[in-house]
C-alpha cells in the first residue's frame, strides 16, 4: 500500500473485554480513515471479534493491521481461545485474564524494540504503560472506555473518604460540579482498582473518550483543572464509525421483524450486556416486574454458570411465562447474541432496561432511548448517576449492591415491584415519561451534532491527529515491516 507523507505509525493496545476493546478498535479505525498507519495489538481470539471490519477498511484503502501477540493460556492455565472476559463465568477465570493484561509486556516490548511507533495508545488498564513507554521515549496517550464524569466520581471518592462515614446511604459526594448521591459505598477492592487507573494516567499527554463534549457536560473542564491533562473527546465512537467507514448490512433478525408489528414507542428492551451474570431469582423478579408492568418487551437473556440448561426456563420464569407472551404477543426472549444498535434504532422501542455498562449507554444515547437503569458492578454506578441525576433521561429501579466484577454472586433481589413501578414511570403515558423522552431525544441530537463535520468529537479527533503529529515532528517509517496475522 502506498505511505501517505507524514503518516504517523500508532499502536493501539486494546483491553481483552468488550467493553473495552469495541471503542478502541473503532477509534483505531476512525485515525486510520483520517490517513494514519494504525496497527492494532492483540491476541487471536480476541482479534476474531473484528478482523472482518479491518479487512474491510483494508480494502477500503486505509492503512490498518492486526498484529497478533499469544495470549499466555499455558502460564495462566486457561485452555486455548479463553482470551476475553466474555469467555469468562467465574472470578478465578476473570483474574487469569486480568494477569494476562500484564503478561503479554514482554511480547509488546520486543514488537515496540523491533518496530518503534511514534505513538503508543493503550487501554487505561495496561497501568504498566505508563513506565514502559517512558523507558522507551514514546509518546503515550491513554484511552479510557468510560466518561470523564465516572473518572470524576472516582477522583472525589478517592479525596473523600469522610463522606462514607456511616453505615448506610445515601452517601453526598463532594466537590464535584453537581450535587449527587451514592446509594451505597463502592467496594473496596473497585476502589482500589479505579485508584490505580488514575495514578495509569499520570506522565500521558492526555486521556481519550468515547464520549462527546455536552454528554460530559461541565466535568471536563473540571477534570482538565484537577488534573492539567487534556481530555479528547471522539465519541460516540459507532456514531463515528458508521459516518467514515463502510458497513456491512447485517441479515434481518427475527426479532426485527417482530418489532415492526408494534406502535412506536411501545416496547421496552432489556440487556444487562455480554459479562453480567444474573441470578435464577433475578430473572424470575425481572420476568414478574416486566409482566406486571402491562408493556410490550423483548428481553435477551445471558445465563452463565448455571446448573441447569439454558433453555430450561422453569427456575428462572414465572410457570408459563413464555407460553403466555407468546399467545398474547407481549413479549419476546432472545438467548444469546442479539443486534442491539438496530433493536435501540427501531421505532418500536421506547425505553431501555440497562445494567448501565458504557457501550450499551452510548448505544441508548446515540438512538434517542431513555433507560431503564439497573446497575450492579465495577462503574456501573457511576453511569446511572450521569443518566438519572445529571441529564434525566432516565429512571432508576433502585439497585443498591455494588460488587468490583459481573462474577461475585449478588445477594440483593431486586423487586419485580420495583422494576414495574421503573418500568411504568417510563413507559406509561404520563408526565414524568414524556420530560423524560424529550431528554432523551435532546441527548441524542447533541450526540448526531458531535460527530457531523465541524461537530465537537470530529473536531476533537482532528485536533487529536494534530497534537500527536506535533509530539513527533519527523516521523521516520523505516520500520513499517510489522509482523501481522495471515489475514492482515
């Protein structure tokens, strides 16, 4: 492929979670379209879950690569092809997988020695890049999957503990540009982790985002005071992604067609995301709320580590639950994978009952659907707040467990009451669901803005490009002979 003048040759060092490793892949691809030679550092398995998008942006002419590092299964004693934390059913597993995280510095290492980048962009939870690329003289920007209202949050527990001082919530977090409240303590060992990522961030020449300027709001510039690192924001990332680089039109899904049928607005759609793990006795409150509720819904329902088969649905669904949904055509189950950002897209769909993981609220808010929110690990709190209490384009149900992984096993129940009363205050046809809609709708305009020509987040990331140009006023592509996988 022919070297554009002046390209910069950037790896990108993406996170084994979805999560994780969805917007750094697409913000890989977006610097890419914009004439820069990306190569994408990896594992096999984990490269599987978009190798067909970067063939496509390959034959589209961008310069983008894969190169393939081993996964270290034989020293983590993880069979072969556990190299996510979607493979993942149980704390044990999710921990090899956050070792491998560090394991894999060497085979980086060697790849940076025998190749130099100009610029290195790792996942914010690669804490060891902040020393390594120092050694080595690179320029390191770190990417950061969640909002700088989450980092902001984290930075105000950290400051605060007094504000945790009694037993029982809800807990006022100080200093921060709202008034806001936790309605229990963060765990401990979520605290000590999201303490480490803010000390990863320190000697970077700033912290990228899959987030846009108004969702954000007032914290970034409070956060660039805190802090005197600059914050690019280059979401929503699929926003921007689908306005630069070619897609491919996916088969129509039965639920799809399952949606037409129904008035706009009119159906709730559940996901609590690839990692979280819900209780047999979870599901069956969440099957009583829904049907209680009197609305039309399509749930897609992950069962891990369960005991008995996943399509037996007696010990987890009220007897007869399916059979009467079905017969009514109220609802609609869906095991396994489901194609959300079309269900969320569909008119049909009028609210979103969400664990609150950040992909899944930057899917919500990109489709103008207010959410229904139920969180219940790592920053997943701290996404409700931003949702509920800061924008209002959202209800909660009243989770009040937090628990550092989807692994832990939750003993809070929350109530099929109290995910109806959720579910009604959004979808009923009252006054507090259309305030809250019309926000939803506002957010979602301000997010198509941010990504169009002279928006906020196209801005930035032209801004971006700038800046890492001017970090590397010579870039020298000698070594450009990377090794990659077969396919790339």
């Amino acid at each position: 492929m022919e070297t554009r003048p002046g390209a910069l040759k950037i790896y990108f060092l993406p996170f084994f979670s979805p999560g994780h490793l969805i917007p750094l892949v697409q913000l890989a691809r977006l610097v890419a379209a914009r004439g820069q030679h990306v190569t994408i550092v990896t594992t096999p398995s984990n490269a599987q879950l978009f190798d067909k998008n970067i063939d496509e942006d390959t034959a589209s002419g961008h310069h983008i690569r894969v190169h393939i590092i081993k996964f270290p299964n034989t020293q983590l004693g993880l069979p072969e092809g556990i190299e996510h934390l979607s493979a993942a059913t149980n704390n044990a597993t999710a921990y090899k997988i956050h070792m491998a995280a560090h394991l894999i510095q060497p085979q980086v290492e060697a790849l940076v020695k025998q190749s130099p980048p100009d610029v290195f962009i790792p996942d914010i939870l690669f804490t060891w890049s902040k020393d390594f690329s120092s050694r080595l003289g690179i320029p390191r920007l770190v990417f950061n999957p969640i909002s700088i209202f989450d980092v902001c949050m984290i930075d105000a527990i950290k400051k605060h503990p007094e504000a945790f001082a009694s037993e029982s919530g809800p807990y006022q977090i100080p200093d921060l540009p709202h008034p806001l409240t936790l309605p229990v303590k963060p765990s401990p060992g979520f605290a000590a982790l999201t303490e480490s990522l803010l000390d990863g961030e320190e000697d970077s020449h700033g912290v990228i985002v899959n987030s846009f300027a108004d969702l954000d709001a007032d914290y970034t510039q409070h956060y660039e005071k805190l802090t005197g690192r600059k914050v690019w924001h280059v979401g929503p990332s699929s926003l921007m992604v689908h306005k630069t680089v070619k897609t491919v039109n996916e088969n129509r899904h039965d639920c799809l067609t399952w949606l037409d049928s129904k008035e706009e607005a009119s159906v709730l759609y559940i996901c609590f995301g690839s990692l979280t793990l819900i209780s047999d006795e979870q599901l069956y409150q969440i099957a009583t709320g829904l049907e209680a509720s009197g609305h039309c819904f399509l749930w897609v329902v992950h069962r891990k580590n369960k005991d008995d088969n996943e399509g037996h649905s007696g010990k987890w669904l009220p007897e007869g639950f399916e059979e009467k949904i079905t017969r009514e055509n109220r609802g609609m189950l869906m095991k396994g994978w489901a194609p959300q950002p079309l269900i969320l897209n569909h008119p049909a769909v009028g609210g979103f009952l969400t664990h609150c993981g950040w992909n899944a609220v930057a899917e919500a808010i990109s489709s103008g659907v207010p959410m229904v929110t139920m969180p219940g690990f790592g920053d997943q709190y701290y996404n409700e707040k931003l949702i509920t209490e800061v924008h209002g384009f959202g209800v909660e149900v009243g989770a009040a467990e937090w628990s550092i992984s989807p692994y832990e096993g939750k003993k809070e129940v929350v109530s099929g009451e109290r995910i109806e009363k959720a579910v009604k205050r959004l979808m009923d046809d009252g006054e507090e669901g259309k305030r809250i809609r019309s926000k939803a709708k506002e957010m979602q305009e301000k997010a198509w803005k941010a990504v169009q020509e002279g928006g906020s987040s196209h801005n930035s990331l032209t801004a971006l490009i700038d800046h890492l140009k001017s970090l590397v006023p010579n870039p020298d592509h000698k070594g450009n002979g990377i090794h990659v996988n077969g396919n790339h």
